[in-house]
C-alpha cells in the first residue's frame, strides 16, 4: 500500500483541482425571495419566470401579448416609463415578421452613451417551448437585477435602456427593428445581453466585437464579476456554431458591441416543450445575476464612447481570478517557451539525463494514443449511433444520457493513455518521453499564433510543463510536490474545453474531447509517469468507462421530463389535389405510426421545396392523406407591368384561415430587384438585388392573420416561377382533424415546421370570372412607344 500511496495521493490531488474547477465556476446557492431588497434575489427572479413561462408565447400566439403585456406591468411597477416599438423587418435568415419591442429608461446625471441590458420575451414556435430557459430567465434576472438597482439608488453617469425584444426567435427581427428603425438606437455604446441555449450549467460570457477587445475585457475586469467563465477562444468557437443572438445585429448592423451571457448545458430542452420552469436550474439563473449587478454598476458610470479598440487581448477565467494580456504577447512567449525548451533539451541530452531513444518512443507514444483515442472516439460514437438509432431523432446531437457518454468517453482514453505507456519506467525515461507532448504543443501554439490568437494562453500549460521539466534536468530528479502544483495549469485551463466541446457542438465531437484528454495527460506525464501499475490503472479507468457505458444504456430510454422527440404535419397539395402525412423523424414510432402507417414511403413527394431548419432537416417518411377541405389564400396580382424593359410585380396573399408562416419559394433562375415583404427591405441588401441562397425565398410568420404583399422587379424574360406553403399551427386542436395526443413520455420536434397544417399552391394571378356584357364598337390606338432601359425601376416607383 504504501507503495501505490504517492499514486493515489497525486490521483486524489488531480480529482480534487478539477472538481474544484467546476464547482467555482458558477453560485452554488439559491438567494431566498426574503432577502434585503438591495440585493439579487433569485427567488424573486424565478417568479418572474414562473409566470412568462406558463405557456408557449411565440409569436402570433394567444399567450405573446399577454407575456408583453405581463413584462410592461413590472416595469411600471419599478417606476419607469414603459413605451412600445413596433415594425416590420426582414432579416438575414430571410425571416418576416411584425414585432413589438419593449423599452425603458433610466436617465443618467452625465449621459456619455446608454447601456443596454437586452432580452427577448418571445418563446420559440412550433415545438410548443415555453420559454423558461430561453428566454424568460434572461427578462426575469434583467427586472430583478434593474429593481435592485432602483431600490439602492445607485448613482450613475449614463443613461440605462431596459429593452426586451420581440421575434428573436424567428430571426432576430426584434433587435433588428430597434437597430434600424429605432431612433434610440444612435445612443446606445454597450449591450449586455442574457440568453440560454440550454437549461442548466454555468453562463459563459461571450464578447462581441467588430474592432479590438481590449477595452471590453479592461471593463469587464473592472467590473469584477464574481464567477466569470470565459476565454478569448470561446467567442471562435461560438461563431462555429448555428446560432446569432440578438448581439449579433447590434454588431453587424449598428456596430455596437457587447457582452453575450449564456449558459448552454442540458442542451437537450433547448426550443423543447421541457423548456419549462421545473427544467429551469435556479442556479444558472443566479450566475445571470452575478454578471449583470456587477457589469451594471460599474458600465452604468464608465465612458462608453471609447470602448472601440484596436488591440486584442487573450483572455482567460481561473477558480481564483479573470486574467488576461494582449495578443502582443502571443509571439514572444512562444519564442521564449521555445528556446527554452530547446536549451533544456541540449542540456539534458549533453547531461546524460535525456535519453534519445526515448524521446523517439515518446513521440510513438503520444501520437499513437492520441490517434488511437481519436479513432475509438469517432468510430466509439458512430457505433452508439447504430446501436441506439433512436438517437438520430434527437437533433441538438446531445442526448439525455449524454453527460455519462462524455465520462464513459474520458475515461476510456484515460485508460488508453496509460497502456501506451504501462512499462515501469524510471525518471529518465519518464522526461525523455515528456519531450513529445512539449514539442506537440508547442507545435499547436504555433498554429494559434498564426491563425487563432484568442487561444493564445495554450502557452501557459507549456511554461508549467517545462518548470517540471527544467527541476528534473537540472537537478536529474523529480519533486512529486512540484510536479502537481505545476500541473494546476494545464488542468485548469484545458480540462473545462474537454467537457465544453461536447456539450457545446454535440456529442460527435467526443473525438476531439478524447485527444485533448491524451494531450493533457502528455503533458502531466511527469506526475503519470511516476505511477506504478500502469495496467491496474489502465484497467480501473476501462472498467470505470464500462460502468458509465452501463449507466447510459440504463437511462437510454425515453420517459416523462426527458421525452421522445416526434413530429408530424398534414400537407395538402392544392395544385395536384393531393395530401400527405410527413415526418421528419427517423425513427418512428407507435405514434406517427397511426398516420404514416407500418411502411410509409420516402419522403421525396414532399420535399421538392426545403423548409428552413435550424440543422437543415428535410422530411424523412412520408403517407398519403384524405383531401380535407381546406380553405386556400387569395393570391392577388396587384400590379403585373413591363416598364423600362423590366417586369414590376405586385402579389397580395390573403389566408382565408388562421394562419401563423408563409413560406414562399422561386425558381433559381429568377433574381429579385428592389424585393420588399409587407414594405420591408432586408437588412442585408446591398444593391438592389435582393439576397437569397437558395430556392427559398422568405419565411413570413403571420400575426393577426394579416396578408403577405410582396413588391419587386424581375427580368421579363424570366418566367415567373413562384410558389408557397401556408402553415398553420393547429394540427393538434383543429376539429378538422382527429390527431391523438402525444402520450407524456413525447413531444414535439424542436427546429422544424411541426404539428402543422400545410397548404402548398403555385403563385399565379387567381383567375376572375367578368359577366358577359353587350359588344360594343371599341376604337384602338396604338400606345405610345416606352423606350427600353437598363435602369432597375424601384417597385415603390409611380407607373
């Protein structure tokens, strides 16, 4: 026993710094609604979520006004003057849709820029959401962190914006309309916006900006946020992911910048009808609250006018402090890691300590388990995807049992780091070895001194790494305390991405988590490879691997609270006088079988125009249906001339039922000039070609049931081909139609076109039946000759 003592006292160590890191990063205690009023009471802010939650409140539905109307309440009930802005935008996902901002004031005493503290109040469509999560909990942590400032009145320069936009969720129209068309837009210097892509885990900062960001992070750590989490990389990898939030067009359209505050665990609730307040973690709630007090009382008095920089600084959050440097730095310190590196080298192998034919081992070694690691992860998930094919329909890519595949997954490559490197081996052997994942990353920080700079603190575990390393060739022996103080580094800033990456861009990235495991280890290797019974310990972590394996398989079915996804839509055809039953699930189940029954066809008979979706998901599994009788829309030529050698087109869609999206396609061939959607020009047009990817040409989701008019000039010889599909939100409740109710243990589809009724027709001018009249003797002149041009005509332009 005491043998193995000093391996389990470094193992015991090594638990503990990383259990340590986790546990620090976010409030581990709920504040009760009795405490002082000056300060963050999370209770208090999770009544606020209780009561915007209780429904889904998307927009177009029942419930949105009374959330808007519920949001204004408590914003007078703070003192403030409360108006609304409302508008019509089409935004850069080609989403159209009419929204209602709500905005405040809190005038300051020496106004140099406003603050913004922004949010959305909308709830996520067709997957009945409820928002608590997303983003109920973001309004709720904004009015309880603004009632306790007002209650402290705390003095304070600038002036304060308390806005919560609309539409969010359908492609941040919200923000949109106030960034273009509102008026206060031109006084706003910082935005500090809450949001979740999930419903638990700690709430990342994420800085957006167009220039440097080195006065944003200066602020930040002035401010002194009690339980940061954040790194100058994460913003890259944020940007890899399919998301914007309401920042984004603050950004890109007003280049204002700011501060994203979002916590994204239990990714699996995300946009689902488990987005509820029971799923709501309170403590993710809470590290809202410790960001926005802070940030609040410090920006509320800062100068907002020189937050544009142009420098950058790397940035990184430890257990103890939020530290950061400039991107200057970046080279420097990996010109001094290597040439002292390559000293220690030349001193180790000149000293004897250093023993070449390990180092080539060593490289052997590392590589080899970080390869064997990556494939076993790859192919390690893709064989959990056959065997569990139910998974597919889950479409985050983050299952509910996916916390114990990312243990089973670490743990595996754990153990295969140790069986590359079982062999007892003495400390020559083990710092020669250490050579390769020194040099290894090394190699990595090059890569991120050309190419990704935020990731520039790669550098540090080096230092730690070589301070070991240093000790042993300059003394030829190791200290074991040195040893795991010096590891403290590498733990602490590379470990949280082996859980973040999974978590973040999905369960098949737990490849890239198993290498980083192997790397991580390399680099402690002079704290592992001083272990005894590398096998026994190999063995450990292999059956340990196996038991969360086991646990996964245990948990891997559907149950109340943690449902089974499905979908189902009825389309009818009006041109064919056809109907189908559409799935977008892969897997079906007794459900969609009632309606698609035991062997329906593939989908293709449905999936000639793509819905847009969040991960591009067409419809799977398709049935003929019986032809319900259906009220169609009006479809209106309002103007249909060639003027100037250009065809100007004017079209009115009029549902002739309640109605919630339009989609609306065209041909590839046709280019759109001087397009506008109910008197909205997209904000990304540049020119007056309208931009479109694909054959989609607009989403437009329908409030009050109002008609979609489109303007715009096309070319002549262009033969209008245009299409469109009529949704409605209602296949569960229309008395139409018999649709069974999901049983508890189901829910529907988030991202996609769901529990709809759907209308497809072709865009042709409705054919008008005129009564015979009396010929009369008509005289016909000639019209006057119209000059041909290449000037475009505005569609707004008098005939």
């Amino acid at each position: 026993m005491k043998k193995n003592q000093p391996n389990l006292l470094s193992a015991l160590f090594v638990i503990a710094v990383i259990c340590w890191i986790f546990y620090t990063m976010m409030p581990r205690w709920i504040s009760a609604d009795d405490v002082p009023l000056a300060e963050f009471s999370t209770q208090r802010a999770m009544q606020h979520v209780t009561e915007m939650a209780k429904s889904p409140h998307y927009v177009g539905s029942k419930n949105h006004e009374s959330v808007a109307q519920y949001v204004i309440s408590e914003l007078k009930k703070l003192g403030l003057e409360v108006t609304t802005e409302e508008g019509t935008t089409l935004t850069g996902w080609g989403n159209l849709s009419k929204s209602k901002n709500i905005l405040a004031r809190i005038p300051g005493s020496q106004n140099t820029k406003a603050l913004v503290l922004l949010s959305h109040y909308d709830s996520a469509p067709h997957s009945s959401s409820k928002g608590a999560a997303d983003d109920a909990a973001g309004v709720a942590a904004i009015l309880e962190t603004t009632r306790a400032f007002l209650h402290n009145n705390t003095p304070h320069k600038n002036d304060i914006f308390i806005l919560f936009t609309d539409a969010e969720e359908l492609g941040l129209n919200g923000a949109a309309q106030f960034v273009m068309q509102s008026k206060s837009a031109k006084e706003v210097g910082l935005v500090l916006n809450c949001e979740a892509r999930g419903t638990s885990g700690p709430s990342y900062m994420l800085m957006e900006v167009n220039k440097g960001n080195a006065a944003m992070v200066d602020g930040f750590t002035r401010a002194g946020a009690q339980f940061p989490v954040a790194n100058s990389l994460m913003y890259s990898i944020y940007k890899m992911l399919p998301n914007d939030t309401d920042l984004t067009v603050f950004r890109e359209q007003g280049n204002i910048q700011g501060f994203n505050f979002a916590f994204i665990d239990s990714h699996y609730n995300y946009h689902t009808a488990q987005d509820d307040a029971a799923h709501l973690d309170m403590r993710s709630l809470a590290h809202q609250g410790s960001y926005l007090v802070p940030l609040l009382d410090y920006f509320s008095n800062a100068n907002l006018t020189n937050l544009q920089a142009d420098n950058d600084d790397v940035y990184f959050s430890t257990p103890v402090n939020f530290m950061s440097y400039p991107f200057g730095w970046n080279v420097p310190l990996l010109i001094l890691a290597i040439v002292l590196f390559a000293f220690l080298v030349f001193v180790g192998l000149g000293k004897r300590t250093l023993v070449p034919s390990e180092i080539g081992k060593g490289f052997l070694n590392l590589l080899g388990a970080i390869l064997i690691a990556g494939l076993a992860g790859f192919f390690g998930w893709k064989i959990v995807l056959a065997a569990y094919p139910e998974y597919a329909d889950i479409l985050h890519g983050f299952t509910y049992n996916g916390h114990a595949y990312i243990f089973a997954f670490i743990l595996l490559a754990l153990a295969i780091s140790f069986i590359f490197y079982y062999k007892r081996q003495g400390e020559n052997i083990v710092m020669s070895q250490a050579v390769a994942p020194i040099t290894v990353l090394l190699l990595v920080n090059i890569g991120v001194a050309l190419y990704l700079p935020g990731a520039g603190f790669f550098i540090i575990p080096v230092f730690a790494t070589l301070v070991m390393f240093g000790f042993y060739v300059v003394t030829q022996r190791s200290n074991i305390f040195l040893n795991l103080i010096c590891s403290i580094p590498a733990l602490v800033l590379l470990t949280p991405f082996i859980w973040m990456f999974p978590i973040g861009l999905g369960l098949k990235i737990l490849f890239g988590s198993m290498a980083l495991t192997v790397l991580v280890f390399g680099l402690l290797l002079p704290v592992f490879g001083a272990f005894n019974g590398k096998g026994a310990w190999s063995m450990l972590l292999f059956l340990a691997s196996i038991g969360c394996f086991v646990y996964a398989h245990l948990h891997a079915g559907y149950e109340p609270g943690k449902a089974k996804p499905n979908s189902l839509v009825y389309i009818l055809d009006a041109e064919k006088d056809q109907a189908h039953w559409a799935t977008y699930d892969k897997n079906l189940d007794d459900w969609t079988h009632l309606y698609l029954g035991e062997n329906p066809v593939n989908a293709d008979v449905v999936n000639a125009d793509k819905l847009f979706s969040k991960y591009n998901t067409a419809f799977t599994f398709a049935a003929e249906a019986r032809v319900r009788d259906l009220a169609e829309p009006t479809i209106e030529f309002l103007r249909d001339t060639v003027v100037g050698g250009w065809r100007r087109v004017k079209i009115k869609i009029t549902p002739n039922r309640s109605v919630n999206r339009y989609d609306i396609f065209a041909n590839d061939q046709m280019v759109f000039h001087h397009f506008k959607a109910n008197g909205a020009q997209s904000i990304e047009q540049r020119g007056s070609i309208f931009p479109r990817h694909d054959r989609k040409l607009l989403g437009y989701y329908v409030v009050d049931n109002e008609p979609l008019v489109m303007e715009f000039t096309v070319n002549p010889k262009t033969p209008l081909d245009m299409s469109l599909m009529e949704s409605s939100f209602d296949l569960m409740t229309n008395p139409t139609f018999d649709v069974k109710k999901r049983s508890a243990s189901m829910m529907p589809t988030p991202f996609v076109l769901n529990d709809a009724i759907i209308i497809k027709k072709k865009i042709r001018p409705t054919p008008k039946v005129v009564p015979p009249v009396a010929a009369i003797p008509i005289r016909i002149t000639a019209p006057p000759t119209v000059p041909v041009t290449d000037t475009i005509p505005d569609a707004d332009a008098e005939n």
